[in-house]
C-alpha cells in the first residue's frame, strides 16, 4: 500500500490544502480533472486494494508523502504530534533525547541531546535507525517513526544502528526517559577562573531567560572577576526564533540580527533588530560551532559574526536556514470521517539571512578561526560530517553553489581533550592578561 499512496499523494493533498485553507489559497482552484482522478482512485483503493483499508490514515500518510518531497522540513503534525511539538518547545517531552530527520527512508540522526538517554547509550550524528523494536522504519514517515520512539517512562526500547564504518547493524536497548532540554550550564574556566563558560543545547521557551540569570550571576558575584566569555553553541539544533533574538540580543547594543525572506518573491519578509542593552559590557566573546549547530544557533552565530560582536571558532555549520510556519488546521468533515480532528503543517516558507545579507540555507555559518577536533584524542569517535546538503530534496542557496554545508558535531566528552574549547580558553586567557595590564597602566 506504500506505493500506492505515493501514487495519489501530491494530488491528493492540494486537494485537502485547497479545501482546508480556501483563504490561504483562494485564487488557486485545483483542476476538475484532477479532482476527479483524485476520487477514482480513492474508490479504487476502496474497492481493490488487496487488505481493508482506513481513509484517515492513508490522508495523513498522503499529506506526509507530499510534503515530505518539497524538503526535509515540511511535515503534517497530527492533533497528537502538535500537542508533542508544543510540549517540546515547553523543553520537557517523553523519549530518548535525540534530534531526527527523515533520509533514504530511515531515521537519521542530527545529534543526540547532551545527558540524555540516547547520549549515554552512545548514538552519535549520523546513526541511521534502521529497526525500533525490531519493526522496520522503511516505509514509516517522520512522524510515525517518532511516535514508536516516545512511550511511558521508565519503558524499555530496542532499536537497530546503522552506522557509517561499520559493517553490520548492531541493536542497542534504552529506557525511555522523561526528556528535559538542559537550559543553560554556566561556569568559570581558566587557570585564573576568569572566563565565563556559557553553553547552550536548545533554544526553548525559557532559554534567552535562563541565560541572562546565569550571565547577571557571574556579572554580580563579588566572588567572581569575568573578563570574557565563551557561548557553545555546538551541537544545537536550534529552537524558537524568538528565544535566538532575544539570545543574541543579551549581546548586542544595536544592528540588524535577522531577517527573512521569500526567494520565489525576492522579498524581505521580517527584520528583527536588536535593543541596546549588551548585558556583558563589551566583554570579550567567543562563540564554538559545529556541524550539529542548526537553525536559531545559526541565528545567533551569524547575527555575532556580522556584528563584530564575537570571534566565532569551530567547524562549518549545519546550514538549516529555512523558516517553517505552523497552520494549524481545523475540524474537516470531508476527509476526516471519525471525531473532530485537529493538527497542523509545518510548512517551509522563507529563508533566515544574516545581517549582512547572506543565506545560511545549505550553507551555514563559516567561522572566523576554523578547527576541527582531533579524533585521536578519543578512540571511540567516528567523526561524521552532517549538514543540510546531506538531506534528500533540501532547498538549494541561490547564492552559493558551494557542494556541501555541515561538518562533524563530534565534541569530545573529557573537557581537557576538546581541541575547540581548549582553544577558546587559550586565546582569552591572553587577551584576559592583556586586558588586566591596561587597566592597571590606566
């Protein structure tokens, strides 16, 4: 039946937008002969197909084969997979703590969440999912794969690894855990304790606040003397673009953050500036990236960069910089047929560009000072490179034509073989010194 709702998918689901979303897409009629194809083959599966089958579920599956063949990022979210999504931007949620897309049929992992399940089991970037309780996810959407990961805590759950070097699958066996989104881990680094330490794993609803509690803790201790700080943006998949603006605007006095735009309309949507008031004073500021920094830690890392606010250091970025749009949907009598159905698309509408102009789609951010860890430093890691160009049918930079966006998300779990963070800490120890120096000369 996966061939078959292929098949009539693309027609089908204009068909339901259509009907959905008369306002939205007013002016856009489907063509009748079209309509009329879309029926015959409904009454043909009805009558023919080989098993029973059921109308709700062969729609949904129908607007996920459609929209998933637009780009990786444009998905139906049923009434249960909206409620989850808004769960998640809460920054707590039921699973194994990884980020997710769909490729070649199968999960493939952006990056595991740092102290979660999933992180402890050792799933790394770029684990496929072959097998979840030894069901295959060939043939499984997004969605549905995702919801035989979720379960009740405390429950037990086997999945298949495919990964990258090795030869064959190997199964792993995690309990599901409640996840929450770590907020905010701040610190002292350096031999002079000096350098405030500042990392950041999502962008969630309470993140920006989280943040500036922690910066307004080692501003205000008289116990501590910051003189310059790192932001870890490694490994983040993104968030909310609210919490990446208000982020960065911890940072900044004035300037452009982001803006957004429409390609197809070479149209600049929105423009997000920031408000004076850098809560650091003008401190030294450097920002690591890697290949698993995605979307709104793009934001962030671009908004710096361009501003001349940090010294960005690490590897290419993931280069997710398109924006997705909720449309919530409402009650539709004609292609849901049991009780009132609610849920959503998440559909791809504009890119994010930075201040000064460029896309980050299938790009990403180039850091100033570029430094890949080195894999000798831990027999056990298998650094893969990850990026959005590694997606199926992701959306081309217009402006680029560079091959390949991304790189490894690898960082190391001791901190004393982190070549990025040890490099971070070396560069402001001296410029610490050099600061000390001219106060006491002034």
């Amino acid at each position: 039946m996966h061939n078959l709702k292929r098949f009539f998918s693309l027609a089908l689901i204009i068909f339901i937008i259509n009907n959905l979303s008369p306002k939205i897409f007013a002016g856009n009629e489907i063509a009748q002969e079209n309509k009329e194809l879309i029926e015959s083959i409904i009454e043909l599966v009805k009558e023919e197909y080989i098993d029973e089958t059921n109308e709700d579920e062969i729609v949904e599956s129908a607007i996920n084969g459609m929209l998933q063949s637009l780009d990786p990022h444009s998905i139906y979210l049923n009434p249960k997979n909206f409620d989850e999504l808004k769960n998640d931007t809460k920054g707590e949620f039921a699973g194994l703590g990884i980020e997710v897309t769909m490729e070649r049929g199968l999960v493939k992992v952006i990056s595991p969440i740092d102290g979660t399940p999933a992180y402890r089991a050792g799933i790394i970037e770029g684990d496929y999912i072959t097998h979840i309780n030894k069901e295959a996810v060939l043939g499984k959407n997004l969605s549905e794969a995702v919801d035989l990961m979720r379960g009740k805590e405390n429950t037990s759950l086997e999945i298949t690894i495919s990964r990258e070097g090795i030869e064959e699958g190997f199964d792993l066996i995690i309990i599901r855990e409640i996840i929450k989104i770590p907020g905010i881990l701040a610190k002292t680094e350096g031999k002079d304790k000096n350098i405030g330490y500042l990392r950041v794993s999502a962008f969630n609803e309470k993140t920006a606040e989280k943040l500036y509690n922690e910066i307004i803790k080692l501003e205000l201790n008289p116990l501590e003397n910051i003189e310059s700080y790192i932001l870890d943006l490694r490994r983040n998949p993104g968030g909310l673009l609210s919490q990446a603006i208000e982020v960065s605007n911890i940072f900044i006095n004035d300037g452009l953050i982001v803006s957004t735009k429409r390609p197809r309309f070479e149209k600049t949507i929105n423009e997000y500036g920031a408000r004076r008031g850098d809560l650091i004073s003008g401190k030294p500021l450097i920002v690591l990236v890697n290949g698993g920094s995605a979307s709104a830690s793009e934001i962030v890392a671009g908004a710096l960069q361009d501003n001349n606010r940090a010294i960005i250091l690490g590897t290419q970025t993931f280069g997710k910089g398109s924006v997705q749009t909720l449309f919530p949907l409402t009650k539709n009598k004609l292609f849901f047929s049991q009780k009132e159905k609610y849920g959503a698309v998440k559909l791809t509408t504009a890119e994010y560009y930075t201040p000064s102009g460029k896309s980050i789609q299938a790009k990403g951010i180039t850091p100033d000072f570029i430094l890949n860890q080195n894999k000798e430093n831990d027999s056990n890691s298998d650094i893969i490179q990850i990026g959005e160009t590694q997606l199926n049918q992701y959306i081309k930079n217009k402006e680029d034509v560079k091959d390949k966006s991304g790189s490894s998300a690898y960082i190391p779990k001791d901190e004393n073989k982190d070549t990025q963070l040890v490099e971070a800490i070396k560069i402001l120890t001296d410029l610490n010194k050099r600061i000390i120096i001219t106060k006491r000369i002034n």
